[in-house]
C-alpha cells in the first residue's frame, strides 16, 4: 500500500467564517508545518472548519436547526461577493478551489480533473485531518455503539457498519409485518373455519379442495369429476342452478353478513394491545423528572455550539453559577445531551407502538361503522346506540392517548367502560346474527333446498377459504424463505464487521497504548486499547493499577481522557490515512499540565516528524514551548475584526528580535532583555545538563540568571570546554549588563548605546549554543571519536570532555 | 505507514461477489443484492426493501 504523501503549500479563505477577502496562508512548497496562536474568538477554528467545509462540504459545530448553509459565509461580506476555500498541494494537480454559490446554495470546485475527483471523493475523504477538542469529547462519551460507527468512518470500514445496519433493518422489518401476521391470522381462521363449518377437517392444497367438494357435489346427485379449478367452477355453476334463484342469493347475502360480524366480533376487544403498550409507556415516564429533561435536549445542542467557539465562559450562561472553564462545560454538556439523545430514540420507540395501537383502534370503529350500514340496509333491527357508543369511547380512548403522550403524563383509560361497550356490540352482533338466522329460516325453504344452499354454500365458501389459504400459505414461506435468506446474510456482515474491526483494533491498539503511555507517564495505567464489545459494540479499556478500566473515564481524570482521545487520533491518522500526510490539532489540550505539553510535542516530534503538522493554540506559553522545539515551523499569530476580519501576523522565532523592534521604538526593554536571558540561559542549561542546587516544585523554575550564569560557567569549566575563552562568551560575560544581573542591579540604567551592544552580545552568546535551526547543543549528542557535543543537527559543536 | 486493512466498499464488493456467485442464498435474492450494491443502492433501506416486496408478489403469484 503506497504511503499517504499530499501536503499543503497554502491555504487561501475568502469571505469564509472569520475570514474577510483573500485570507492566504503560505506553507511553503515543501508544505511545513506551522504552529498559529490566537486568543479565544480570534478566528482560528476557521482554519479547521475551511479544511473540513472542503473535503466533507459540512462544519460539524455548524450543524443543527438553527444553522444555515450561508452561515459559512463572512458576516461582514458584501452581495455578490465570493465566498471560497482554496487548497494547494505538493501534488499540484490537485490544487482546487471551492467556490459556495449563495444564490443556488450549492458549490463547486474549479479542478475538474479525474485526478483530483479521485483524490476528493476517495482516500481524502475518509483521511483523520483534523482533530479539536468537541471530537475528542464526542467520541470519548460516545456510546459503545456509537463508537462503533465513529472508529468505522474513521477508517473506512462505514459502509460495512451502514449496509448491515439496512440488512438488519429490512429483516427486522419482514419479521414484524403486520402483513405476515395478518396472513398467518387468516390462515389459521380459514383452518378453523374449513374444520368447524365446511369439510370437517383442514383442508390446505387444492388436491384437498378438489377432494372434499367432489364428496359434497355427490349430495346435490352431481357426479363430476373435479379435478381442476375449472371443474369446480363448472360443477359450481350446475350447483347453482339446482337452487331457487332468489332464496339462494338472499341466503348467500345474509350468510355474508354474519361472517363479517363474527369475524369483527372475534377481533373488537383491544385491550390487550392498548394494556401492553401502555405498560411501557408507563415505564418510561415513571420518571418525570428525567423524562422532563427532553426538553432541555434542543438547549443543550445549542449549547454545545456556543461553547465549541467560546471557551473563555466562566460562568453558565443560565444560572450565573462558576464553572471552572468552557471546556469543563463542553464537556458535562455533551455528556448530557448524549443521554438524552438515548431517552429521546426511547421515547421515540413507544411513541411508533402508541400509533400502531391507534391505528388498530381506528380500523375497528371503521369496521364497526360500515357493518352498523350493512345491518341497517337490511333492515334489521338492532341496538344502534350500543354501536355509536363503542365508536365514541374508542374515539375518546385514541384522544386519551394522543394528548397523555403530548403531555407525557399518564394515560388512564376507563377499562370497565370499555369492557362494558365490547361486550355490549358482541351481544349486538350476536342478537343481529339470530335475526338473520330467523330471517334465513323465514325463506320458507324446504329441507331439501335448505341441503342443496348448505351444500352449495359450503363449496363455495371451501373454495374461497381453501384458495385464500393456499394463497397465504405461499405469501408466509415466501416471507419465511426471505427472513431466512437475509438472517444469513446479515450474519455473514456481522461476521464480516466483526472481523474487519477486530483486524482494524489488532492494528490500532498497540499505537492508541504506545502514545496514551508516552502522554502519560504512569506505571500504572497500561494496555490502553479499544475492544469489541457484545454484538456490536467498541470501548476503550485500560488497566487501572491492575483493575481493567472500562469504559476508562470511570477512572481517569479529565487531561488522562483527553490524551487517550488524542492518542486514538493519532494512532487512526498514522494507521488509515491513505492520500494526506498533514493533519490539525485545533486547540486540543484540556486541563493539560506543562509535563503534558511537553510530552505531546516529543510524541509529534517522535512519531509525526515527517508528517506536516498544524497546530492551533490560544496558550502562548504552549506556543512558545512549541516555537522552541520545532523551531523549523512556520509560526502565526492570529487577530480578528469584525472590518477587517481575520489577519494572520508572522510570529518571529526569537524574542531578541522583538525587543530589538522595541528598543529601536524607544521603548525601555531592561527587563526584557533579563527575561529573555533568563529563558535562553534554561533552555542552555537544560540541554547542557548543567548541575543547579536542588529545589523543590515552581522554585526549581524560577532560578535566575545571576544563578544559572555562575552554574553554566563552572559546567564548561569542568568538561574543559573551549567556549569559556570564545570573545563572544567572554563579551557577555564581562558586560556592565551580566555585571549587574549578577548584582541584581536594576539594568534600566544602560543608556540606549549600551543596551543595542548588549543585544547583539546576547545574540552572538546565544549562537555559540544555538544553530540556525533554533536547535540547542546537547550533551545527548556526543560526536563520535571526539571530545565533543554537538546540536541535534550537527551543524555547531563545542568541546566537552 | 499504512497496513494492509482494504476500504469498506472494497470489503462489500468482495463478499456481494461472493455470494453472487455461491449457492448461500436464492438466486433471485443474490442477484438482486449484487445489483442493488453495484448501483449503490445498498445504503438505504427504501429499495432493499421494495425489492423484496417485489420477490414476494412475484414468488406468491407464481
């Protein structure tokens, strides 16, 4: 499989979020990483939104209700105005430019060729390119399922996860027809009918019917063979004209009538279903006060949007009350709206078996109503207030329900009433059914015609019932043979699933543990994984001073959390990225200590060193701490106005050019230069290894140089280093300025003369331990064969020995 | 660094193949499946299902 190797050269914005006109961001040719420092509101976010709006043509915060496609486009920008993310590659037939036509709410890109359509709609689009702190969040409180689909988009596996999830869905659906329950209804009704009122027995082939009418034409002296449909339609015909025309066809629409009455009678009680629905129901809003959260559901995925871009809240906007910081809120927020996103899918579910109960109710009062027209067209004479009444309490019981669910309070319905109005229309029914009985009788047929219709009546009736039977029978093995078929099916892709999953974690989990390790350096948190769970589930696991720890966050503090969301991204990113060799970490440290930081970026400088990197901070410290170990980065510095939108300024990689900048503008830059000396002096220190007394905790870091100055000198004393007698050492180290450093001195006293020599004293100071590439000489890197250390790079050496 | 772990629809491609061509399944329901994923018809439940309605009038009608 060929390495992932598209890096950006540069980003160009227009009219995009934050972004004003043409907002460009040179990454070089060679497509470098870069590090951009912004406060919170500043426009940073954009960077990653621009990149996620072109490759997804979606912003994950941007979704929801209250959010439109035109929110991509810049507050402040002008009608007509375009609104565009262009990306350029090392690979430049890939460069294109997205373009979001406001007017026809659609968008396009001006790279047309086949090249760039595959790199779009293939690897790209599943590459992990992005990572802030809203998905970390998402993913680590995703349920077990949930996970799931997330790890699958993640690496490409989502249309297995979405092809089983419609097999499922389509077999779960044949399983629960209302059809295939109706037909397996029938088919048992006609068996019983055919048992108890026609042949004597069940009859289910046409082998069967041709059999038993055969039998029961003997009785009416026809002696045809029956041994088609055919033939039973035509013995049928002779049959019929055995029969007194008028009688027969009055009987045969009588007899009609009273099978739809039994029929309805058999089916009218309805308790059952509405008691079992309703039971869970009942379950689900047992807890009101729960339940009463749903309606918080919409405020909290608002919610999640305000903070997503503004961390700096201190205070819930609601209740006033502290809340420690935005990201500590995000975090309990997204926590709360995922549960009730659980409640809501149940609520859902009771709210779909509510409609089937009142859709089956509505279907009775129907069948009520018409068989109260068909009595009433033959004129008989029965209880129609019984019938009105039933139609009424069902009507009020679907009102009931309808408005106890809107409210979600209980539904109480009154079952003896209801008892009361179903025995009431089965006595009805019943009473009408003696009437048609009498009114049969009074046809004044004589026995011998009364066998001839009972015969006749029979053999049709047969037909029907046997033919409606087979025909069900056939419908319920077709429904059989396709529940089994896709049962096989959807194991095959749960397997399937299963498999390609467990392969992805196998690949996965040695890296998610290797970087989770390298972000904490804990003894006792080891085997940091993810795992199948149950059917279908993924969870991270973790050993928890040899406890198994799942889900983690039982355990681990919020910054553990969050390294373990950062360490599956970069395991995901190192593992299944197959077209883009760069990724954005946008604001992603939450409650992360300074060991942390540094950890982090020795895990990027490590793992990711050949990989472009960008990195948006609103810490500066962080950022500093970045400008120093990656001093080949290219470093910004981010400002937003609403008129001129978001600025991006060059971040010098060294604070002495800075103060050099101020003091030319006639700015007093004594304590700066002390400052700056101070910080050069650690990091010279540090890497040299140089022996300081001991001090415990924030004391060991606020040495000063008066101190590290003396201790550096002693050190190349010791290893005889040849840097005690370079002038530019010797400069600084007999200027008026380390004079009273050393003394405490205020420096202020310099006059500017004084002040611009000590600037470049410190500069040439600072490349004796320092190349061009910002790299400090390390006593880690010894030259081989010589009394000599040397930078990370090679390109300085002193003597040490 | 990359593994050698294939993309999903390649994954689905090769098994719709598979089932195509053994004898798992009824014919109808394997051909209709591997068609239904060549035209990426698979990622919704609507023309699954319609298919299989269709199967069952057509099987019921015979």
């Amino acid at each position: 499989m060929s390495e992932p190797e598209v890096k950006l050269t540069s980003i160009v914005l227009n009219n995009f979020r934050g972004a004003k006109s043409s907002l460009p961001l040179d990454l070089s040719r060679d497509g470098r990483s870069c590090a951009i420092y912004g406060d919170n509101g500043e426009g940073k976010s954009t960077i990653t939104q621009a990149i996620e709006w072109f490759y997804k043509d979606t912003i994950a915060a941007l979704k929801g209700e209250m959010f439109d496609d035109k929110d991509i486009v810049n507050v402040a920008a002008q009608p007509g105005e375009a609104t565009t993310v262009g990306l350029f590659f090392t690979k430049t037939d890939l460069n294109a430019t997205k373009t979001f036509e406001e007017g026809r709410r659609r968008t396009t890109f001006d790279n047309r060729r086949q090249g760039f359509i595959t790199y779009h709609e293939g690897d790209a689009q599943n590459d992990r390119i992005y990572l802030d702190q809203r998905t970390i969040a998402n993913f680590i409180w995703d349920s077990k399922g949930e996970k799931r689909k997330e790890l699958a988009k993640i690496v490409g596996l989502e249309d297995i996860v979405t092809v089983k999830s419609v097999i499922s869905s389509a077999l779960n659906e044949l399983e629960r027809s209302p059809r295939l329950r109706d037909l397996a209804t029938r088919l048992q009704y006609n068996q019983g009918q055919l048992t108890s009122e026609v042949f004597g027995e069940a009859v289910a082939t046409l082998g069967g019917l041709f059999e038993q009418s055969s039998k029961l034409l003997k009785r009416l002296s026809i002696d045809d063979r029956v041994e088609s449909l055919e033939d039973l339609e035509k013995a049928l015909r002779k049959a019929l004209q055995t029969l007194p025309a008028d009688k027969a066809s009055e009987k045969i629409a009588l007899e009609s009538i009273k099978k739809e009455l039994s029929q309805i009678s058999d089916s009218i009680d309805f308790s059952v279903d509405v008691d079992t629905c309703l039971a869970s129901y009942e379950t689900l809003i047992r807890d009101k006060e729960h339940l009463a959260q749903i309606n918080l559901y919409d405020l909290l995925k608002q919610a999640e949007k305000v903070l997503e871009h503004d961390h700096t809240i201190k205070n819930c906007p609601l209740c006033e009350q502290t809340i420690g910081s935005g990201e500590v809120l995000l975090s309990s927020v997204i926590e709360r709206y995922k549960k009730l996103s659980e409640l809501k899918t149940q609520l859902q579910g009771v709210q779909t078996s509510l409609q089937t109960v009142i859709s089956g109710l509505q279907s009775r009062t129907a069948q009520v109503n018409t068989a109260k027209d068909k009595i009433n067209e033959r004129k008989i004479s029965f209880n129609e207030e019984a019938l009105k009444n039933f139609v009424q309490i069902v009507e009020a019981a679907i009102s009931k329900m309808q408005e106890g669910f809107e409210k979600k309070s209980t539904i109480t319905l009154d079952k003896s009433a209801i008892t009361e109005v179903v025995k009431k229309v089965k006595g009805v029914f019943l009473s009408v059914v003696e009437t048609i009985d009498k009114q049969i009788a009074r046809l004044s047929l004589s026995s011998e015609e009364r066998e001839k219709l009972d015969v006749y009546n029979k053999l049709t009736i047969g037909k029907n019932l046997v033919l409606e039977s087979i025909s069900a029978a056939k419908e319920i093995a077709a429904f059989r043979g396709q529940i089994k078929e896709m049962s096989i099916v959807e194991s095959d892709l749960l397997q399937l699933q299963k498999d390609t999953l467990q392969k992805v974690l196998d690949i996965i989990s040695d890296d998610v543990n290797k970087y989770f390790h390298a972000l904490n350096k804990k003894d006792g948190l080891k085997e940091a994984k993810l795992e199948l769970v149950g059917e279908e589930g993924v969870e991270f696991s973790l050993m928890f001073y040899g406890s198994k720890a799942v889900p983690p966050r039982k355990f681990l503090s919020e910054s553990q959390i969050n390294s373990l969301g950062i360490a599956f991204f970069l395991a995901a990113v190192k593992h299944f990225n197959k077209a883009n060799r760069f990724f954005v970490l946008d604001d992603v440290l939450l409650s992360f200590d300074r060991n942390y930081r540094v950890r982090l970026l020795d895990l990027l400088y490590a793992e990711f060193f050949d990989y472009q990197i960008i990195l948006l901070t609103h810490e500066e410290y962080w950022f500093d701490m970045i400008k120093k170990k990656f001093p080949d980065w290219i470093f910004k510095e981010v400002k937003w106005k609403y008129e001129d939108g978001i600025t991006f300024k060059d971040s010098k990689l060294d604070g002495l050019d800075e103060i050099r900048a101020k003091q030319a503008r006639g700015d007093s830059v004594g304590n700066d230069l002390r400052s700056y000396l101070e910080g050069l002096l650690k990091d010279i220190c540090l890497s040299l290894e140089v022996r300081v007394p001991f001090r415990l905790g924030i004391d060991n870091e606020r040495r000063m140089a008066g101190e590290l100055f003396p201790a550096l000198k002693s050190a190349l004393k010791e290893h005889r280093s040849n840097v005690k007698d370079v002038s530019a050492y010797k400069d600084l180290e007999m200027s008026a300025f380390v004079a009273n450093i050393i003394s405490h001195h205020n420096p202020d006293m310099q006059s500017d003369g004084d002040t611009a020599e000590t600037i470049d004293k410190i500069a040439k100071f600072r490349d004796i331990f320092r190349c061009a590439k910002g790299r400090f000489i390390s006593r880690a890197k010894e030259v081989p064969g010589k009394k000599q250390i040397a930078c990370k790079c090679g390109c300085i050496v002193i003597e040490w020995a | 660094m990359g593994n050698d772990l294939k993309r999903g629809d390649k994954i689905l491609t090769d098994y719709f193949e598979r089932l195509h061509t053994d004898g798992k399944i009824s014919k109808e329901l394997r051909e209709k499946l591997h068609e239904l994923w060549n035209q990426n018809k698979l990622k919704t439940k609507t023309h699954i299902t319609n298919a299989l309605d269709s199967m069952r009038e057509q099987q019921t009608d015979e």
